[in-house]
C-alpha cells in the first residue's frame, strides 16, 4: 500500500508540470520504489532556472521515504512559485483510494529560488529541504520559503545532527535517575531513567532538541538500545550492592515500536543485565500509542508476557480514548505535569481532569503517577484524591547515580526523624 501510494503522490505531482506530455512518458518507476506508506508527506520544491544546454523541462523526483523534489526552470518571483505551490496543494488533498481504502494526505512544502536564495543547484536543493523541515515544524500542510534565518537554524540542526551520530561513540550519553515516590509514605518505589548528553564543546544540550533529532533520522532505536542496556545493567549493581529494589522506568520512543524489534530489544537488555523483568517499566506517549497503534498493541501485549510493565506517559496532552485504555494492557497512567500545575492555587482550572484521571484510572485498575509535582499543596490535593505515586522538584529532581543514593541516604534518615517525632 505504501509503494501504491507514493506511485499515485509521483503521479500526481508529474500533472501538475508545466510539460506534462514529456513528465508522464517517463519511468515513474524511476521516482517510487520502496516506500513507508506513512499518511504524511513532506515535500521540496527547489525552483532552479540555471539548467544547461536549453533544457527548460520541469523535472520532478523522489528523494527520501516520503519527500519529492521538484526543480522548475524559468520561475523566479514569489508570486509564479507560489502558484505552483497552490496547484500541488490542490493535486494532493483529494483524497487517495488504495487497495479499496481512503486515504488523506497533507503535504509540507519549502521553497528556493533562484537567484534570490542561491546561485546553484546543491546550494537551492538544500535550502528549501531546510525551509520544508522549518514548514514541518510550524504545522501539517504547511508552506515556507527560504530566508536566511532558516539557513542559521538549518546549518545548526546539521551541526547537531552530525555531532548526535559521533555521540554513542564518544559515550557522550549519561543517565540521570529522578525518583517516584508512594503517596501514602513517601516511600522511594521507582525511579525514572533520564536520557542526558553532555557535549565537548556545547555542554549540556536539552532532550527536546536531540531526542526529536533522534528520532526523525532514525538513531533513537541505537541511542535507546543503549538507554534500555544502561538502565538494566544498573538495577543490577543496585542489586548486587544490597541496595534498594527500585522498578526503573526507561521512556521509548514511537520510533521504536515501529519495526517491531522492541521486545526483543527490551528482554536482550533485560537477560544481559541478569535483572527479573518486573523490576523495568517502559514508558511511552499518546501520540506513539496513536501513531504506531497496532506495532504498540502487540508490543504491549508482548511485554506484558514478558513480566515488563508499561505506562502511558503525558496522559491527557493527547487524543486517545477510553478505547484504547481497555483494550491496551497497560499497567500505569502518569498526569502530566500541565495538569498538576495549577491543582493547589487558587484558581484550580485542571483540578476537575486531574480528578477525572485518577477516577477513571482506578474503574480500570491502573496506577497514577502525578509528574511535576512542586509544591506541599499538590502533593497534599493529591495525596486526598487517592494517586499512587508522585514525581517532582518537590522531592528531588534528576540525579545522576552518585547523587541519587546520596539523596536518597538523606531522604530515610529525615524520613525516620519525620516518624520518631509523629510517634
């Protein structure tokens, strides 16, 4: 379905040529061999009027999984490219009917001219493939021409992004762990696996900027291979130092769900370690439980087989249903930390959801576990609602190993004076 998709995408994007006798007597099998069949496109227009030898073809081309190229000579004002881009706007939101299904896609489009934004072929290619990645970023459907901003952005994601290949390598990774405690007695029970890079020269680069790197070019399978085996092979030193039994939750990513290696991946990790499976948890999205729902139903199920649990993390941020609740094993629902945030002030807007949240967890018989918890007054409105577990700067924010145990030494003993002077 996914090769008869981008078959019908190139197609399409050949009639909306200027030559359309010449573009359609062309192989187009040149332009689609194997595809994801993913229900988004991203789409390059490079505009090009520099073409040698008379040529004055419009020429059209795949370039990536799901992203085209389209180089039309002559075209050198904002107002004829954008004509173009509205006629391959229209081609593409009709409906596609594959294998007796309907299928809808949006196409993120970014533009280069020429000479405005460059003076050759690579130079115009790479600019609008960073203006079509800046339109991915705004929005589904969207459309951006190329300005020099986007050039900085541009060469500094590529920067990035060559650095995020050498970093495994370079063992550039660390892990810092972040506590999850019992409501009833603030008992340390599990602790979150923080993904951290530490950078030569950068220093330390925030996970919203590599993970989703990461997981566009595809290393988020490698670097999470290694977070699962790190993660693991801890809990085993914890074991084997007579210290605490704490679950370790590792967060992956829908990416890796998608070739349906993960539980594999997860119980390599967990045999290496010489672990017992129940003392991991995974925790992962709405949007991968949305996006990858079938690859994650039946890794889900997997896992759970395997002694693993899981969790649903960011719960509420999404659009999943009850549905996918009573029909997904999943052991624990975690509330994110939007909805915590304001549940001791005053105004108390998310109070109602976080209330609804932990309702409905219980009717289903799932854990919670409240995130960003901040202040004593949260953590006594959730404690009076019944949740099951709270995380958050109030208690302790991620540590690296050395300093958890540290804290944690601290935590008991401020614990037992807590108990002697309630006794």
């Amino acid at each position: 379905m996914g090769d008869a998709l981008l078959k019908e995408v190139a197609g399409r994007l050949q009639l909306c040529l200027r030559d359309t006798d010449r573009a359609t007597a062309r192989d187009t099998n040149r332009s689609t061999d194997r595809g994801t069949g993913r229900d988004t496109a991203r789409g390059s227009l490079h505009l090009d009027c520099d073409v040698a030898m008379g040529d004055t073809n419009d020429w059209v081309a795949r370039t990536g999984d799901d992203e085209f190229a389209l180089a039309l000579p002559g075209i050198a004002t904002v107002s004829a490219a954008q004509a173009v881009v509205r006629r391959i706007q229209l081609a593409l939101q009709r409906p596609f009917a594959i294998a007796q299904q309907e299928m809808s896609l949006c196409a993120c489009i970014g533009v280069s001219i020429f000479p405005a934004d460059a003076v050759d072929a690579e130079a115009l290619v790479t600019n609008a493939d960073a203006a079509m990645h800046y339109a991915k970023r705004i929005g589904q459907g969207g459309v951006e021409f190329f300005k020099k901003s986007i050039s900085t952005r541009a060469a500094k994601h590529l920067s990035l992004e060559a650095d995020l290949h050498k970093a495994l390598e370079r063992q550039e990774f660390t892990l810092n762990y972040q506590p999850r405690l019992a409501l009833d007695d603030l008992r340390v029970e599990a602790v979150e696996a923080l993904l951290r890079w530490l950078h030569p020269q950068r220093g330390l680069v925030p996970p919203d900027e590599f993970i989703p790197l990461a997981e566009q070019n595809g290393l988020i399978v490698e670097i999470g291979d290694w977070v699962l085996r790190e993660a693991c092979a801890q809990a085993r030193r914890w074991h084997d130092a007579g210290g605490p039994s704490w679950q370790v939750a590792v967060n992956v990513s829908g990416v890796q769900f998608r070739d349906g290696t993960l539980v594999h991946r997860v119980s390599s990790a967990i045999d290496a370690a010489g672990i017992d499976a129940h003392a991991i948890e995974l925790e992962f999205t709405e949007g991968a439980l949305i996006e990858y729902s079938s690859a994650v139903g039946k890794a889900v199920k997997s896992l759970k087989d395997l002694g693993v649990a899981t969790a649903l993390d960011d719960f509420g941020t999404g659009y999943s249903s009850m549905s996918y609740l009573r029909h997904f094993p999943i052991d624990t629902l975690k509330i994110d930390r939007i909805f915590v945030r304001d549940i001791g002030s005053k105004s108390a807007g998310n109070a109602p959801l976080v209330d609804a949240i932990i309702a409905m967890a219980k009717s289903l018989g799932l854990a919670t576990v409240a995130e960003g918890v901040e202040t004593e007054a949260q953590w006594q409105y959730l404690r009076n609602r019944g949740a099951n577990q709270v995380q958050g700067f109030l208690f302790c924010r991620p540590l690296a190993v050395v300093e958890l145990e540290r804290w944690h030494a601290d935590w008991l003993h401020s614990s037992q004076l807590r108990a002697a002077s309630v006794a």
